[in-house]
C-alpha cells in the first residue's frame, strides 16, 4: 500500500484503540474521498464518536494510521490538527457561554494562534466581515451581541458549526448535529449542511435515517467497533447485517 | 561514614530507622485514609481535613482527663472510648459542614478548596478559645508506656507498635465499608456515573454527605491516634495539609491500594534520607522527588482510565 | 462588550482607574501619617499578586495556592543585593569573617556562596527579581500544563511547592538567613531607604508600578488573549479543537502573574526593610487569594482593593481583638465563595455602576447614546 493515495483526503488503516482491554475500535479501516459526505451510522456505543476523537487527537490510538492529506494525524497535537485542516464538532454542543456569539466566531478565526499574535490580534474589517458572513450563513446575524449562555440548545449547534465553518477545513467532521433539534431547527441545519458541504469532505456521525439519505455520499455501518457494512445508502439498507443489528428495531 | 559502627550497631540502626519508617507510615496512611475517601471519591478538596483531626485528638485529650477524674479504674482502657468519641465528634460535624456548606459547591471544586480553608482558620480559632494556645498531651496508659526490647540493641516502643496496629485495623475497617458494604457500592457507582447512580435510585445526596461524614470521622479517629505519639495544638492540622493531600494525589485519587502504597513509599523515602541529610533536606528531597513524578505522572501511582 | 467598542477602556474602566489613582496618589498620602502610609504601601504590594490572580484565577481558571513562591522569591532577590550592600567590611568588622552577610557568619560560613556573588550588581538584582519568579513559573508551568494538570491538582502542587520552599529556606539557614529571614536591610545605592523620606518616595514609586502592571493586565484583559482565556476556563477542549495550543497560553499567564508577584515582593523588600519566610508559605499564598477574591476574582481594579481592605482589616482587628480576626478571616473565605462570588467588584457593578452610567447617559444624551455598559465593567 502506498503511504499516501492522493485519491483519498482521509485514509483511516487498522485504527485500533484499547480501553483496559476493551477495544472500543477494532481494526478499523476507511477512506474518505475529496468532497465525499461520509455518514457513519450504528447503534449506541458503536464507537462512532471514538472514531472521531481518535482522529482529531482527543484519544490516543493504540494502534494503526490516520493518514489526512499525507500527515499522519495520530503521531501529532490536536492544534497542529486544526491547522492541517481538520474541524470537529462534539456531541453535546461546546461553545463559550461566557461570551457573545461575535466573540465565540472571532476566537475561531484561523488568525493569531501564539501567544504573542493572541495579544497583538486586531478587530478589523476584514475579521468583522467574515463573522457577519458566516453569522448569516448559520442564521445567528441578528444575535451577534448575545451571549452565548442565552442561546437555545439548537442555536448553540449552529453556533458550533459557524466556528468550524469560519476556519474553512478541508475535513469537517459533526457528532449528532441535529440531535435534540425541534422539528423546524432540523429542517434549517439539513439546509444548512447541504450548503456547507459542498466544497469539502466531511464526516458525519447521525441516527435520524431520512437525514442521512439526504445528505449521505456513503454511509459505513460501525458495530462493536468494527465495519458492518459499507457503500451507498440504498446498499447498506439492504444488507441483512445492518438490518439485523441496527434498522431492524 | 559508616566506620565508626560495628556491624550489629549498623543492623541496630537499621532497624531503628525502618521501624521509624514504619511509624511514620502508619501515620500517613492514618492521615490519609478520611482524605483519600473523601477526595478520592467525591473529588472533594477539605482543608480542613487536619482541624477535623485534630478535633479528634481534642476529643481524646478531653475523654482521658475525664477518665482520670472519675473513672480512674477503668483509665487503661480509656483509650478505646476515646476513639468512638473522636469518630463520631469529627463526623457529626462532617455531616454539618457538607449540608451548610459543601453541598452547595460541588460544581466549583476550587470554591470549596477556599471555603474548607475559611472553616480551618475557625476552627482552630475555636480550639484555641476553648484549649488554649498552649499544645496539650494526654496521659497515656501504663500499658502504652516504654518499649519492647528486641535485641540488647534493638527496642521499639510500645506506643509506635499501637499506632501501626490501629493503621492496619483501620484501613481494614475501610476497605469493608468501601467494598463490602452497600454504602461502599453506592459511593463507587456515584464517583463513577453519578447520573446513572441517581437514575437507578441511589440517593446521592444522602450518599455524599454520609461519605464526607465517615471521611471525616476516620480523620478523628487518626487525631486520636495521634496523641499517643505527641501532643495537640490548635494548629498542629495545618502541619499534615501537604503531606496528606500529596500522599493521596500520589497514590492516585480513587484508589485506596494506591494511598496505602504512596503512603509507604513516601514515608520509607523520607525515613531513608533523614539518616543521611538533616532532617529539613530529607522532607524537601521527599517532596520535591513527589511532585516530580506527579508532574511526569500526574494520574498518580494507581488510577483507573475514565472518560474525559 | 460590544462590537464597536472593543477598546482598551470602556468608560466605566477609566472611571475605575481613575478612582483608583486618585485614592493611591492622592486620597491615601494626604491622610495618613508617614508610618501609616508605609503600611499601605506593604498592602499594596499584595495587590501585585492579586492583580496577578485575576488573571490567573478569575479569567484563566488556574488557581495557584503558591504565589508566595513568586513574591518571595522577587523579594529575596532584591533583599540579597541590599544584604551585600549593608555587609561592607567596615560595617561587619567584629565579624570572623567580615564582608559577609552576618547570618552566613554566624553559621561558620567564611565565604559568599558563588550563587550570592552576582547579587552584587544592582541591575542583576533587579533583572533577577522578575527574571527568577518567571523562570520557576516557567519550569512548573510547562511541567503541569504540557501534561494537562489543572484544577485542584495544580492548586495542590503550587501549595507544596510553597512549603516547600519555606521548608528549603528556613533549613538553609547559613545561605538564606533562615526561619528570621534576611533582615536589617539599610541603603539602596547609598541612598538610606528607613527614612520617612525614602518610605515616602518608594510609596510613590510602588504606586507606578502597581499602576503599570495594572495597565499590562487591561492590555491582556481586552486582548483576544483575554478572551481565550476565559473560553478556555469554561471549554477547554473547544478552544484546542480550534486550533490553540491551550499549555502556552497558560503558562504565558501563570508566568506573567508570577512577574507581578515577584515585583511585589521587591517592593515589599524595600518598603518593609526585610523578607522571610513568613511571607512565602501556604498560609500567606492562600491569603493572597483571598484578596483577590475579595475584591472580585473578575476585576484587577477589585483585586487591588480587596488586598488593602483586608490587610487593612487584618491590622486593625488583630491589633485590638486577635481571637476575632481568625474568625473573620475564616468567616470572610467562606462568605465570599458562597454569597459573593464576584466581591466588591461584583457588587459594584450590580448596584453602583448602572447609576452611574444612567447619570452620565442622561447628561451626554443629546451627544449620544452610551455604548459601555455595566456588565462591561464587571469583566
Ligand atoms: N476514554 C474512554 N475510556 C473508557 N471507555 C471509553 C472511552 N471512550 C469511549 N469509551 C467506550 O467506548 C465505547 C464507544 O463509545 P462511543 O464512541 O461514544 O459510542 P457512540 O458514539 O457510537 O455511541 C463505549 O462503550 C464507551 O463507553
Ligand atoms: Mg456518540
């Protein structure tokens, strides 16, 4: 196998990680390819969200390779991560709730990363143009001044990917974006997300089946840590595996 | 160095040394076990783990002169009064003080480091009003006195032995509680996934304030431990903060094995050193060898792997 | 804090600095005695830690309980160059050997120890003062944050580094005068620092340099540093998934607060005229703590007055009832982590600066309306 093929973004090989024994990702194997939405689905404690922290640093790999773009991402720190290209979102929303939603965009801004261009980082048109862009894009214009405590669950996800988008990754990954929505929030990031990644590749990890038919270029079944199953959407659905273990209940 | 000594006079000290050791092991452990529960299993930091102590010892010092003056017949035994005495005066108020004041702060684990801090200086401002600056020290029974010789050069004191009898009955006695006990379980299910404890029906609540209540009485119960090997001052607490805290962050938090071993390998590293360097060096080396490896190692000596 | 105006002082920041410079330079040196006066001065040096703290503590979620580490050692640094400026052969001639420090003489020491020699020159004393508290902080801070210590584990490790060093110093007697410290300190230079007029001038002097620590922490507060610190105290991992490498910018504050506090302890070296021990172990690095919290965790102008009012608290009780003062001070911790998390400043900005600002909006209404608001003023 080649070290890096410059047909995939991502290519994640033999990615193993061990909780006291407990392999949470066993063996897993996957690659992404150049504007692909990969969506991963499986049941509740799958390891999907494992996955995601194994690869923008926040776990320790016991073994195997996560190769983005030619960097091998597991040997390096979550910052130089960021800065290769790759954006992640939690789970549960984790925005600044000390500060406004202009604030919580400008702290995400790729500009002043040391310490020294922390203290020197200027405020100016650019900067403020680019935060009232994505703040449109994320449907949080008029609440720039808001702190971001007074959100609702909903708005602070939005908020979330606005941080991500501003950064611009060529990798972008979600956990569960429209989990806990209302019904009209879902409808409103499903638009959102069909317009963000279109220029990118991106993972997403989602339960809700009618979502991921909408936006998924792939889906990959994970199960105990391992694939189940992996192809198009209307491939995966009918694979008595996936069935039996995940859309059968 | 060593010239100067015959070989059974090296062996004598020797032996000395590790008793001392010993000792001071027990002691550590003593003062580490209401800590390492209370800390270990609710991440709580109590400063004023040492006042709490140090009210045992009061409590000790105030049981044997009341022996003395109207039970004197029954003045050998006093001792294991005294101990019930300690465990339930420095518990009840564990119980007070986590329903007046720590409850409210579990989420600001650095708040309640400052207010048990606050708690300590009243406390010992209420020793001091009510003992006396002056350091006081009780009478210890005839049986406790002297030392049992071993060789002709070798004796150890009776009272050191006591010390390490009680370490070992104690930790004994928590390790029941925490592993056999149904409290033992419900404080582990809580510092595990305190939500899903609370969803199965555990009263956390309840739970917490009994797990600082016995933290705390186990800590009176080594104050008056304490008083068979020295005398009690209003602020000799605040002497065991660092070594106390150090002992149980170096074991690693949540594990009572780990505090027993931390408490052994600190106490040993000190008693070692002291013969070679004054007794000041000995303890900064001690410390300064702990911090190091917590800071290469800061999950301590034992710890379990928890999700973030 | 609005968009527009993200300056370096709001309005209610220069209401706050200038009251504060006028009850520093004027208020306090025409009402007190010169004896008073200088110990205000003492007070004042706390604040450098305090001020320290709060961006610690207050905006970057690091408590240290080992800031008496860093004013200690600042303040040893500059009581080791007046030590040798006072041990002149002439003035240490009964010696048996003169020329040293007298404590060294007394622990049969014959020679200055090579580490006390460039403590000769002035300049490297005063380099010495910030340069050694940073590099300690430096050294602890990389330790800890590059391993992801924090919370009370940090708070435990700072608090045993400062019995430590108590514990080293008061050990150490023949090197670093012991448990009673370096003492009887006379001239800066030749110049006779235990006169009235000398205390007076280095009042003033500690003024302006409290002042501008002051102001290099406003620079820092409204910096986007100032921002990702808080970000960081509240979400952590948020802040690195953005691509910041949280342990420096940490160890950049924890090192900057101990700068403060190591010229607090120069300060308080010559304005005091001793430093020991006392004045670097738990019970005081808690203190300091307690000063900021006092005067609100979230303000460096509250810190300032949380350390003079409750030193100044701390001298007036246990002048006259010391059984109360423990109590208080006991009572003053838990009350302000339970009912005022945010001291003075928090209650200032509660109660008193909406009425300011409503005042001063009603007078400039016709110039425009006011874009600062009050809870601007309590970051
Ligand atoms: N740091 C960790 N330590 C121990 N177990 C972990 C850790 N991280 C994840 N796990 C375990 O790995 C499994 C997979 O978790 P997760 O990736 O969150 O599942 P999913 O997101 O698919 O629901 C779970 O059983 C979880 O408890
Ligand atoms: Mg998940």
């Amino acid at each position: 196998m080649l070290d890096h093929n410059p047909n995939f973004v991502l290519s994640v090989e033999g990615l193993t990680v061990s909780f006291d024994g407990f392999k949470a990702v066993d063996d897993l194997s996957f690659y992404v390819e150049p504007n692909e939405c990969r969506v991963i689905i499986g049941p509740n404690g799958a390891g999907k969200t494992t996955v995601l922290d194994l690869i923008c640093g926040r776990t320790r790999a016991t073994s195997g390779s996560v190769n983005f773009k030619g960097n091998e991402l597991l040997t390096m720190r979550e910052d130089q991560i960021v800065h290769a290209g790759v954006g992640r979102k939690f789970q549960t929303p984790s925005v600044y709730e000390d500060l406004t939603v202009f604030e919580n965009l400008e702290l995400s801004y790729p500009h002043g990363y040391s310490v020294f261009g922390a203290l020197t980082f200027r405020r100016n048109d650019t900067v403020k143009l680019r935060i009232q862009e994505i703040a449109e894009t994320i449907f949080l214009d008029t609440l720039l001044e808001e702190k971001a405590a007074y959100l609702s669950h909903g708005q602070k996800q939005w908020l979330e990917i606005g941080m991500l988008l501003i950064q611009d990754p060529e990798l972008l990954m979600l956990d569960e974006p429209v989990a806990g929505m209302s019904v009209a929030e879902r409808r409103k990031t499903a638009e959102l997300l069909n317009k963000i990644i279109t220029d990118r590749s991106v993972i997403v990890i989602e339960h809700d089946m009618g979502f991921v038919a909408d936006i998924a270029t792939r889906v990959t079944v994970l199960h105990q840590g391992k694939t189940l199953s992996e192809g198009s959407m209307e491939r995966v659905q009918s694979d008595p595996k996936v069935i039996e273990v995940y859309l059968g209940h | 160095m060593f010239a100067d000594y015959s070989m059974s006079e090296l062996g004598a000290i020797f032996a000395m040394q590790g008793f001392a050791g010993l000792i001071l092991f027990s002691v550590f452990v003593l003062m580490a076990l209401g800590l390492a529960i209370i800390f270990g299993q609710m991440g709580v930091i109590n400063m004023a783990h040492g006042e709490f102590m140090i009210l045992g010892a009061y409590m000790t010092y105030l049981t044997s002169t009341l022996f003395e003056a109207y039970l004197p017949g029954l003045f050998s035994i006093y001792f294991f009064i005294a101990m019930i005495v300690a465990f339930f005066a420095s518990g009840l108020l564990g119980l007070f003080v986590e329903w007046s004041m720590i409850r409210h702060l579990y989420k600001r684990p650095l708040d309640t480091l400052l207010a048990t801090w606050g708690l300590s200086l009243i406390l010992q401002q209420v020793y001091r009003s009510v003992f006396g600056a002056r350091e006081v020290g009780v009478s210890i029974p005839d049986w406790m006195m002297g030392s049992l010789p071993l060789t002709d050069l070798v004796e150890i004191p009776i009272n050191g032995i006591f010390v390490m009898v009680l370490a070992v009955a104690i930790s004994l006695a928590v390790y029941y509680l925490m592993f056999r006990s149904s409290w033992g379980l419900q404080v582990r299910a809580i510092s595990q996934n305190r939500v899903m404890a609370d969803a199965v029906g555990i009263n956390t609540a309840w739970t917490d304030r009994l797990t600082f209540g016995i933290g705390c009485g186990v800590a009176g119960v080594a104050g008056s431990a304490f008083t068979m090997i020295g005398s009690t001052g209003p602020t000799a607490g605040q002497l065991y903060i660092v070594d106390t805290f150090l002992v149980v962050v170096f074991g690693g938090a949540g594990s009572l094995l780990g505090t027993i071993a931390s408490a052994f390998s600190i106490s040993q590293a000190q008693s070692i050193m002291e013969f070679f360097l004054s007794g000041s060096m000995a303890k900064v080396l001690t410390l300064l060898v702990v911090v190091g490896i917590l800071m290469i190692r800061p999950q301590g000596l034992f710890s379990l792997k928890l999700r973030k | 804090m609005s968009i527009a105006s993200n300056r370096l002082f709001t309005r209610q920041d220069i209401i706050g600095f200038a009251v504060l410079a006028a009850v520093v330079f004027i208020v306090l040196p025409l009402t007190l005695d010169s004896f008073r006066l200088n110990l205000f001065g003492k007070y004042l040096t706390y604040a450098f830690v305090a001020v320290g703290l709060v961006l610690c503590w207050g905006a970057g979620g690091i408590l240290s309980l080992g800031q008496g580490v860093f004013f200690g050692l600042g303040g040893y640094c500059m009581a080791m160059f007046l030590k040798l400026e006072a041990s002149t052969p002439e003035n240490t001639a009964i010696q048996s050997t003169p020329g040293i420090p007298d404590f060294m003489d007394w622990n049969q020491l014959t020679a200055l120890p090579w580490w006390w020699e460039p403590f000769n020159t002035l300049t490297f004393a005063l380099l010495a003062v910030v340069a050694v508290p940073v590099m300690f902080a430096f050294i602890i801070g990389v330790a800890m944050f590059r391993r992801r210590v924090g919370g009370v584990y940090f708070a435990i490790i700072t608090q045993a580094f400062a019995a430590i060093l108590t514990i080293l110093i008061i050990g150490q007697q023949g090197f670093t005068g012991g448990v009673n410290g370096i003492t009887d300190l006379r001239t800066l230079q030749g110049w006779d620092i235990r006169t009235d007029a000398a205390k007076e001038t280095l009042y003033y002097v500690n003024g302006v340099l409290l002042f501008s620590c002051l102001l290099i922490a406003q620079f820092v507060r409204k910096s986007k540093l100032g921002r990702l610190l808080i970000a960081m105290r509240d979400q952590e991992d948020r802040v690195r998934f953005s691509g910041y490498d949280v342990a420096s910018f940490k160890i950049f504050i924890f090192c900057l607060g101990a700068a403060f506090a190591g010229i607090g302890g120069a300060m308080f070296t010559l304005q005091v005229g001793f430093m020991s021990p006392t004045l670097v172990g738990i019970v005081p690095s808690i203190e300091m703590v307690i000063f900021c919290a006092v005067g609100g965790r979230l303000s460096i102008i509250g810190a300032v007055y949380g350390a003079l009012l409750v030193n100044w608290a701390k001298t007036s009780l246990s002048e006259s009832f010391p059984e109360l003062w423990l109590f208080g001070l006991g009572g003053l911790f838990i009350a302000v982590v339970m009912l005022f998390p945010n001291g003075l400043a928090g209650l200032y900005a509660d109660h008193v600066a909406p009425r300011i600002d409503r005042l001063l909006s009603r007078k400039s209404a016709d110039v425009g309306p006011a874009d600062d608001t009050a809870r601007a003023a309590a970051e």
